[in-house]
C-alpha cells in the first residue's frame, strides 16, 4: 500500500524559511511524477509545484515561482519543498500527491503558519 508522510511544517514569520519533506513507501515513487498542493481555511485545494520522476524538470505555479523549489531524492524516496521568503498567503496544509495508475494518494498534510 502506497504512503506519503509529509514534515516540516511550522510556524515562521513573514520573510522566512521552511523545508517540507514527504516520505514515499510502498511504490517505486522514482518512476512516478510528484507533486505538492496546499489547502488554506475556507479554499480549494491548490497545485504547487512538479517535479517529474528524474528530478529534471519542475513546475509551479505562479504564486510560488521564484520562491519554492521542489527537488527529490529516489535514492531516500522523499520529495522535499524548500520554501522561502514566506508570506502570510502562504498559510494552508501541504499536502503530498502521487497519481499511481489513475489512483491519486495523498499524506495527511503538514500545517505551515506564516505570521506577518
């Protein structure tokens, strides 16, 4: 059975940094893309940021570009999310995602507070 278990989350203030990591068991994740969203109180589920099975090529979206970094590791199977010059907006729940034969699988999510 596939598991995500994403950490790293925290309290920081606005200008600051946090690296989320997401640990994958269960799957050979090195062949899968994955991908990071972020939920905040009262709004959909919104994609992050991709970075395709080698580690070679990542998307963002705009909210984040110039900031984030996604990377991964295959050799540890974990994703990481350096995120930095944080801001209030950033506040949500991250959540790791991996699509496994048209199945979506998610963690359980890691809070990130951004105090102004």
């Amino acid at each position: 059975q596939a598991q995500l278990v994403e950490s790293g989350g925290g309290l920081v203030q606005a200008g600051g940094s946090l690296r989320l990591s997401c640990a994958a068991s269960g799957h050979t994740f090195s062949t899968l893309g994955m991908h990071w969203f972020r939920q905040a109180p009262g709004k959909d589920r919104e994609f992050v940021a991709t970075v395709t099975w080698s580690g070679a090529i990542t998307y963002y979206a705009d909210s984040v570009k110039g900031r984030f970094t996604i990377s991964r590791d295959n050799a540890k199977n974990t994703v990481y999310l350096q995120m930095n010059s944080l801001k209030p907006e950033d506040t949500a729940v991250y959540y790791c995602n991996a699509r496994i034969r048209g199945n979506d699988y998610w963690g359980q999510g890691t809070q990130v507070t951004v105090s102004s």
